[in-house]
C-alpha cells in the first residue's frame, strides 16, 4: 500500500481526530478536491481502558443476554416465514429467548472456564494519536492551507 504522507505537504496539524476531520468536510464544502487529501496520524498508541472486573455471575448473565436475543430473534424469524401456526409465532419467541439464554449462558461459562483467571476484566481498547496532519498534494498545498486559515473556529 503507498504511504498516503508521501510527497504531501502538511497544511494543518491538530490534537483531536474530530477536528481534522471538520477541516476536510471545510475543504469539501468549499469545493477543493478531496481526494488530494488524506489525514496522517502520528504518535500512534494503543490505550486499553479497564471497565469492569469479571466473575462468574456477570459471565453468565452477559451469555444468557446475547443467547436470549439470538434465541428471540430466530423464533421471530420461523414464526414470521410461517413455518408455525400463527398463534404458536410468540411461543416460538419465547421458547427461542429461554432456550437461547440458557444455551448462552453455559457457552459463556465454558469460555470463561478456559481461561483459567488470567483475564478477568472486561475492556475497550482503541488506538490514539498524539497529533493528527491533514496532508495535501504538493500542487494543491497553498490553496488548501488559505482555505483552513479561513476556517471559522467551532462555537
């Protein structure tokens, strides 16, 4: 894949993703040709937030829930292909909830046991740049910078 910063001039550099972004949708709006721009980001980290400790309860509620509503939905789904009588169409969404969330909840126990303690916490990672560029092809550099000096400061 080619570097999409090769030969390209930064025109602004920014602390939050958001905004470089707004700077783009400016150059779109302004009828500048966006395809010559790209945003870079650099200082790239992966940062894991911990939300939550994890025990053998919550397992199982968590299995039981996602089970439940795979269960109800493929109930829905054979009571609405008309595959069943339509009074038994609900019976097949309840029967679809129960057996999904025990079905669920043992399977994420199994998981759970497998993994013998060593991660019992629940997270949310995502990746986090210290700065992000919004970079433009040489020959569109000058107008592009003019156009996000120009820019109106959000309110």
């Amino acid at each position: 894949m080619d570097d999409p910063s090769a030969a390209r001039i930064t025109v602004a550099t920014y602390t939050i993703y958001r905004e470089a972004q707004r700077a783009v949708d400016h150059l779109s709006d302004s009828g500048f040709p966006v395809e010559r721009v790209a945003i870079v980001a650099e200082g790239l980290r992966l940062v894991e937030q911990v939300t939550g400790r994890l025990n053998w309860g919550r397992v199982a509620l968590g299995g039981a829930v996602s089970g439940a509503l795979i269960g109800a939905f493929f109930g829905a789904l054979l009571g609405l292909l008309g595959l069943a009588p339509v009074g038994s169409a609900l019976v097949l969404v309840v029967y679809g909830l129960i057996v999904g969330a025990f079905a669920g909840a043992v399977l994420a126990l199994i998981s759970y046991a497998f993994t013998g303690g060593k991660r019992d916490f629940t997270s949310t990672g995502g990746l986090q740049a210290d700065r992000y560029m919004v970079m433009v092809d040489p020959e569109f550099a000058p107008r592009a910078a003019e156009l996000v000096r120009t820019m109106s400061v959000p309110s």
